[in-house]
C-alpha cells in the first residue's frame, strides 16, 4: 500500500494525478530551519523526515511518500508565516523579485529511501502593500512556504515561471512519478 505523509489538500490533489490508490498519514515534523543548512539539503531532510516518520506508523511492505517545498530568497529559507505581519513582510521580499522554490519527494520502504529535488525560479511583479495587506486579508497566504500559493490569488503577483508548477504547488510530479514507477506499477 502507498501512503502520503501529508496534510496538505494540494498534495493529494496532485498525487491523485498519479494515482488514486493510497492512503494519507498525518505527520507531525517540527519545520525550524537553522539557519545554517543550504536549501537543497534542508528540503530533503525534510521530505525525508516525513516519510520515515510515515513508515513509522506502518508496516515494512508499505511505501511512504513525504515533500517539502520551501521558498529561498538571497540565501534565506523563508518559510510558513507566523501571522499577518509575517506574511508582509515575506510578500515584501519577494515583491518585483526573483526567488527559487525547492521541493523536494522521498519515499521509504521498509529501509529503503529515495530522494528526487525540484528546483523553480519564480520572478513576482512589484507588489503594493495595500496589495500585500489585501491578499493576506483572503487567509490565503497561511500555512503556505513564502506566504503564497501558486495555485491562487497570488498566481497574479507572478510575471515568470522557470520549472515545474507542480513542484512550486508541492509536489513535482515528474519526479513523484519517477520515484513511485516500481511501486505504482506493482498495484
């Protein structure tokens, strides 16, 4: 059996592009970057952390699936927002700039793991702050990396996109398909 270790609505709806057979888990992994530990590596860790705390809950013959997008600016993890004065803040760096969206797929099967990594570039208009203030007003900025879903109002703020929507959205899914080819085909 297959399970997705995630809450996240998108992730399923993009899974569902793949497959329909599998199960959610819900996980809980403390998502603190340190400060120190580059992009690339702390998406996987992540990602990973999610599907071995998936397997955790199931037996060695399942498969889990874990992601992690984060959003990266000058270096910078930028994270879930805290609150609304977070969210501007972030919209705020992102405003009339380009960024780089990670996000990264691993699975675990019993003690085997793999892992892929997407990497995005996404350049915002200027964004005003009565802008900022109004989109942060929808709620839809919560919960988010970057304080933006791709996928809805904030898809206006964008004038480029250079990857993988899917991926910015939460789940590449090329490279979920990539990593879930064996077991997909085995169902």
């Amino acid at each position: 059996m297959l399970y997705l270790a995630s809450k996240s609505p998108r992730r399923r709806q993009l899974l569902d592009l793949i497959t329909r057979e599998y199960k959610i888990l819900a996980v809980d992994i403390p998502e603190e970057w340190d400060g120190v530990a580059d992009p690339e590596t702390y998406v996987q860790r992540l990602a990973l952390a999610k599907a071995r705390a998936g397997a955790a809950l199931v037996t060695a013959d399942d498969s889990v699936l874990g992601s992690d997008t984060e959003v990266v600016i000058d270096g910078r993890i930028l994270g879930k927002p805290r609150d609304r004065n977070d969210a501007i803040a972030m919209l705020g760096m992102l405003s009339g700039r380009t960024h780089e969206v990670y996000t990264a797929v691993a699975v675990v099967i019993g003690s085997n793991e793999d892992t892929r990594i997407n990497r995005n570039r996404i350049t915002f208009r200027t964004i005003e702050q009565r802008e900022c203030e109004k989109y942060c007003d929808t709620g839809e900025p919560f919960g988010k990396a970057g304080a933006y879903a791709i996928q809805g109002l904030a898809a206006a703020f964008i004038t480029r996109l250079e990857g993988s929507y899917s991926g910015v959205m939460g789940l590449p899914l090329a490279e979920t398909r990539e990593l879930l080819a064996g077991i997909i085909l085995r169902s």
